[in-house]
C-alpha cells in the first residue's frame, strides 16, 4: 500500500470515520476490521514502523492508545482488547506509517492467537545473551 495513505487520512484527503484526534495522535476505524470497532491509532508524526519511531512520538502516542482502547472496549461491549503493532512486511505490516490496531474480542469470536514454538535451553540462553548485549550497545 501507498506510504503516503494515512497521510492522506489525517489531512482529510480520503474518508475515514474518525473516532480520536489530539496534537500527536489520529485514530479511526478499520476499513477491514478483525471484529466491529476495531481501530488504527497512529501518530501525526510519520514513521515507518515503531523501531524507527523517535521516543518522544511513542512516549506521547500510548496514552492516546489507551485512551481510544477503553473507549472501544465500551462501546463494543467487547470481552477483551488486542492491541497489536506489525513491524515489517513479514510480521504483516501493509501500510508503512506507524500503527497500532485496537481490536476487540469476544469470548468464541473464533479468532485464534499463535502458537508458541519449543525452545531448547542452550538456544534460549544464547538468544538471551545476544539480545542483552544488543541491548547494551544501544
């Protein structure tokens, strides 16, 4: 999809139903949602994914999250809340333009989370080491 899409969105070039805007952040409702409600809530500021977010941007955009999730949750009535960000185009990720998806769920909905796969212990430990130490060098 077009980088440029909610670009488009917040500038009011192409039609959404808006359901939250403040300073930082814009959320609207999902043209193919996963259950009724379910909404994007991105930042003003562009970014193509979060990793590439600058702190601030996601500092000041999860309150907003927040505040849009209770709301769906509601008013959908809704059992449960997902809120899920893809990174990159194998973790989904269509629209470069950072964004989280609040999604409601309901007990049966039919929707069915991932499975986990088994790890051996040597493997995990050395996952854990490089990913500590990439966490120091950053």
């Amino acid at each position: 999809m077009n980088t440029d899409l909610f670009k488009k969105i917040i500038a009011g070039e192409i039609p959404c139903e808006k359901v939250y805007e403040d300073d930082v952040a814009f959320a609207f409702l999902d043209i193919n949602p996963v259950n009724p409600g379910h909404t994007l809530v991105i930042p003003k500021k562009w970014s193509s994914g979060f990793l590439d977010a600058d702190k601030d941007t996601i500092c000041e955009l999860i309150p907003a999250i927040q505040k849009v999730a209770k709301a769906v949750k509601e008013a959908t009535g809704a059992d449960g809340i997902n809120i899920i960000q893809n990174e990159g185009e194998a973790a989904g990720q269509k629209v470069f333009h950072l964004h989280f998806h609040v999604i409601p769920r309901f007990v049966d909905d039919g929707l069915e989370h991932w499975y986990g796969k088994a790890v051996d212990d040597e493997t995990a430990k050395t996952l854990a080491e490089k990913i500590r130490h990439s966490i120091t060098r950053s």
